[in-house]
C-alpha cells in the first residue's frame, strides 16, 4: 500500500536536501592530500635546479618513495623536512642523500635515526630540535664533518659524554630546553672544546639544603 501523496512531498525534499558529513569530510581530507602530492612533486621539481629540497610543511608521516624517484639524478646539498609529523628516517634515506650538508629534521615526532646516518660524510649542520628524542643518537657523533648541531627542546635526560668528546668535527651543540640530568649538566660545564649551549640548571627541592 503506497503512502499519501502528501507525505512523499514532505518528506523527499527533506532528505534530499541532507548531505551526508562523512562524505564532505572525505572530499576535504581528500582535496588536502591531493595539495601536498602536488607541494612535495613541484619541490621536487625545484629542487633539481637548486639541489635544495624543501619538503617543509608537507604534511609527511615519512619521506614518500616517490621522492628517492624524482630526486635519483640530483646531488642534495640541502634537505630541509621539518614541520612534518615524521616519525622516522629510514636508512636509505642517508644512501641516496649521502653529500648533503645541511639536514632540517626539527618539529617533527623523531624519537631515533638511522645508524647509516654516520655515512652522511659530507654533512655540516643538523638540526632535530622539537622532536621527542630521549637521548643523541649515537650515529650523531660520527658524522665525519658534522661541525654544528640543535638538538634543543626534546626530552634528553643524560649524554654520552664519551661520544661527544671524541665526535670528530663538532664544534657547537645546543641542548637548551631539555631536562638534561645534573651530573650530565656538570659534565657538560666542563667541556672547553665544543661551544655547548644549556638551559641554567634549576635545583630540585630535594637537592636545595638551605630549605
């Protein structure tokens, strides 16, 4: 039995007119996707007559394959990847961009490198501030030319002061803005060789005997 027709005019045109949101929402994500394929490709584009590759603000959870591809006849001396939500490099990263001299990793969610990372012979500036590391990356320190690294605003407690004395080039490090420990602070103070930049150690209240 059909309906009144009344009931069909009423009630068609109000369905009708309610899109539904998942769909809206799939076409935005999908607009956006499509806009940072298109970023990282002209970059790429760039970057072949620049040999600089800025991949900055692209909305990148890793280095896309595509880009290995694109850049395979180009000599990298700059990479710039900060800005992302890039949560690791993988080796071959430092395989294909191998004489780079300037790597931007800051603001991204980078906790580790890749050990193949020390093969990056030709690299003078490394910056993976703002990040969510808990210690420098022992590969850091055998960057061969490596003179000067950020490694500020992350979560690094303790150093490897070892390492760091016998890091072949370095010159500055900046560990300013993490809660690095007290006796690693110390150490640190006492190192001449490398400009190292630290944030004034405040004393716990345990560690304060005049309260």
């Amino acid at each position: 039995m059909r309906p009144p027709s009344q009931y069909n005019e009423e009630i068609g045109p109000e369905a009708e007119s309610e899109p539904d949101p998942r769909l809206s929402a799939m076409l935005i994500c999908t607009r956006l996707a499509g806009r940072a394929v298109t970023r990282v490709i002209e970059r790429c584009n760039d970057a072949k007559e620049n040999s600089e590759l800025n991949l900055s603000d692209c909305q990148l959870m890793q280095v896309p394959d595509a880009v290995y591809h694109l850049m395979r006849h180009t000599e990298l001396k700059i990479c710039d990847l900060s800005n992302n939500v890039i949560t690791k490099i993988p080796p071959k990263f430092a395989i294909k961009f191998s004489l780079i001299t300037d790597l931007n990793l800051s603001h991204n969610q980078m906790s580790k490198l890749p050990n193949e990372c020390a093969d990056l012979k030709c690299l003078e500036r490394l910056d993976i501030s703002h990040n969510t590391f808990i210690s420098i990356p022992d590969c850091i320190f055998k960057i061969p030319q490596l003179v000067h690294l950020n490694s500020s605003n992350n979560h690094i407690v303790d150093i490897e002061i070892n390492l760091l004395k016998e890091a072949p080039s370095l010159r500055e490090i900046n560990l300013r803005k993490n809660p690095i420990s007290q006796n690693s602070h110390e150490e640190l103070s006492n190192i001449s060789h490398i400009n190292i930049l630290l944030t004034p150690r405040e004393k716990e209240e345990w560690e304060d005997l005049t309260i």
